[in-house]
C-alpha cells in the first residue's frame, strides 16, 4: 500500500488534496516520492517561511530537540522567554501567551478582550465586530467569528456574540456597535478571503472609533505576520497599533506555534488558571521561531521581500490570460481572465509548481527568501500552464 492509499484508508477525509506525496525538500524545491521536482510558492500555506530545511533552522531545532523536547509549562524555559523577550523588544507589545496555531492565537485574543471588558464593565460588553469575508480559523469560536455563511453550518450550536461589517465601510461597523460591544477583529489582509487588501484610511478610522469607545482592536496576523507584507508584521503598513495581534504560521519556520501579542493596558488581564496549553512554548518549536526572527526581522531582509513582492507583481502582469494581481509584499493574490484558478492550480502541479487558491484566485505565498531567479522560473511554469488551457 502506498502513501496515498494509505492516506485515504485511514486518514479522515477533511483535505482535497493535490496528486502529490512529498518526501523532501531544501530551499524552495520540493520532491516527491518518485523523486521528481517541484518549485514551491506555497510554502506549507505560507509556514515555510524560510523554505524547506534551512540549514540555520535545522541547526536551532536539532540543538534543542537533543537538549531537551518538551517540559511542563510549570516550569520556566529560555527558549520561549527569550522568543518573547524578541517579540516584544521589535513591536510596542509588552507580553506573550503561546499557543500551537492561529486558531488557538485566535481563541486566546477573544478570551483577552471579553476578559478586560468583563473586568472593567461587568457582564454583557461581549460582542465582536469581525469583517464580512475574513476568516480566523476552524474551531467552533473562530469559525463563528469567520465572516463567511458558508463556513456557519453543521457543527451547531456555534459560539454566540459574533457580528459581521462590511470592509472598509467605516459606517457599517459604526451600525453594529452597541453597549455590547467589546473588539472588532481583522485581518489588514483578508488572506483565505482572496488576498483582499483594506483600506488604509479604512483601518485607520478603525482604530480610532476603538480608542473612542475602549474597544479592543485585534489583528489577526496569522497569514500576514512575520515579513510576509515586507514588514515584520502588517498592521505597520497601515500606520496604526492593534492592542492585540495574532501571529502563527510564518513564525515557527515549518514547526506548529502561535502567539498572541497584547498592549501593556491589557498585560495583567489574564493571571494563571484563565487560560492554558500544553504543548504552547515547546522548547523546540520556540528554538525554530528565534532563528526565524534572527533573520526575517532584519531591515534589509524585509526590504527586499517588498522587491521581490513587486518584481513579482510585474511578472505576473506580463501573462496572457491574467486579468489582475494584488499583493503586499510576498503575499499574492492572481486573477486570471477565465476564472479557472483551481484548474490552473493542479495543471502547476503537474508542471512542477506547487501553487494554491484563495477564492477565486491563484496564491501564492513563497519563501520570503525566494531567489529572482526562482521567481522567473516559478513565472515560467504558471505561463506555461495557463497557455496550455488557453
């Protein structure tokens, strides 16, 4: 039995996956099992933020892991304090709380902001104001806060206390708050919702209507954070500070974290036995997160995903059959004319280009260390392959 009937004998059906078993990597190339090569611009949905077994990371996580794996979080441990020591000392954040992905950053920001407003208000101020069109992960909390009907069925009764604006109409999330509101949630780049960029005046106007009501402004940073926008995190293109941001993905390198930022206003809201993990703040996972920060937090590095996320737009635009291309930095969203993008998509497979979608659109999310070189040749297939439809 191979890996892929085996996969589907025994593993549950929750994925439509590519026709494809991976057994290796190294930068941005992929191979599969049968040793053939493939160009990666997905990067694990943007996780493999340095690419495949980068030999820094590998060194850091094989360091640790031979050190010690994994103790209780009773106990204190370097690698996390320090990863939060760097978290906090490169944004205006003044604490850390762990978790293992974005929807667990996600569960553990919502906590944060009904907890301060029960605090300081009492019970009743719980309400969130999340954007029609986002999307904050798979639990039964995160998706109720998911600004999307077709992901609130089946798995009833979902969490209450979730209401849904329209982005960047200031005045529809004017309409929506109450003496019941607590947080508006966003994402500055609607990633799974089809790379939607805000509004910068937009976020801007969101942040002070926050300010005036003490409420709680969340980012949700899972896709967007960690140099992915040529940026440390996103929320810095549009001139504002979130009190709370959420980051995952990008931040552990190709290992499971996440991380929930808070402002020093909201540092003392939650104190021991108010939230938890078990695996939050392993050692090893942390130890790939440092080396990850070592390098995607340097200037230069940053300045040139921006390049390399405008080079890349031009490209793009050069394609027959590509009707218009959105990103920040290395975060890309591709129009195509036909509207076939899941078509395309396998057909990149098949060519050698590990590609995925958003909507209606081609994504791609590469390593932020991608080569120009790389990018051509990563052009060179998605022409192709359109071409061939065409």
């Amino acid at each position: 039995m191979d890996t892929k009937q085996r996969d589907k004998k025994y593993i549950m059906n929750t994925y439509g996956r590519y026709n494809v078993a991976l057994k290796s990597g190294k930068g941005c190339y992929a191979f599969d099992e049968n040793g053939k090569k493939y160009l990666d611009v997905s990067s694990g949905i943007g996780v493999n933020s340095l690419g495949y077994c980068d030999d820094g990371w590998v060194d850091a996580v094989t360091k640790q892991a031979s050190t010690i794996q994994h103790m209780s979080n009773y106990f204190y441990s370097a690698q996390p304090s320090k990863l939060a020591e760097t978290l906090c000392k490169l944004t205006p954040f003044s604490k850390v709380c762990y978790g293992n992905s974005g929807a667990e950053a996600n569960e553990c920001a919502i906590k944060i902001a009904r907890k301060y407003s029960f605090d300081k208000y009492g019970a009743g101020r719980n309400e969130i104001i999340s954007l029609k069109n986002s999307f904050h992960g798979r639990t039964v909390t995160t998706l109720s806060a998911t600004g999307q009907e077709n992901f609130h069925n089946f798995f009833f009764p979902f969490t209450g206390g979730f209401l849904y604006a329209d982005a960047n109409d200031i005045n529809s999330v004017k309409s929506l708050i109450s003496d019941k509101t607590c947080a508006v949630l966003i994402e500055c780049v609607q990633g799974e919702g089809g790379v939607n960029i805000l509004d910068k005046g937009f976020v801007k106007e969101l942040r002070a209507i926050c300010d005036k009501n003490d409420l709680i402004l969340i980012d949700d940073e899972v896709q967007t954070g960690v140099g992915r926008t040529g940026r440390l995190f996103c929320y810095e293109n549009f001139d504002i500070v979130p009190d709370l941001i959420t980051c995952a993905k990008g931040l552990g390198g190709g290992l499971p974290i996440g991380a929930c930022l808070c402002s020093e206003k909201l540092e003392n809201v939650m104190q021991p036995s108010t939230h938890g993990t078990t695996f939050g703040a392993n050692p090893v996972v942390c130890a790939g997160a440092n080396y990850v920060l070592s390098v995607v937090s340097d200037k230069k590095f940053l300045d040139e995903v921006n390049k390399k996320g405008n080079y890349l737009k031009e490209k793009l635009l050069e394609i027959k059959g590509v009707l218009s291309v959105r990103n920040l930095g290395l975060m890309v969203g591709i129009e195509l004319e036909r509207d076939n993008a899941h078509d395309i998509a396998v057909k990149c497979v098949e060519n050698g280009l590990l590609i995925i979608t958003a909507k209606n659109l081609l994504r791609m999310l590469p390593p932020l260390n991608i080569s120009y070189g790389e990018i051509d040749e990563a052009v060179k297939i998605l022409n192709k392959t359109i071409q061939e439809d065409i």
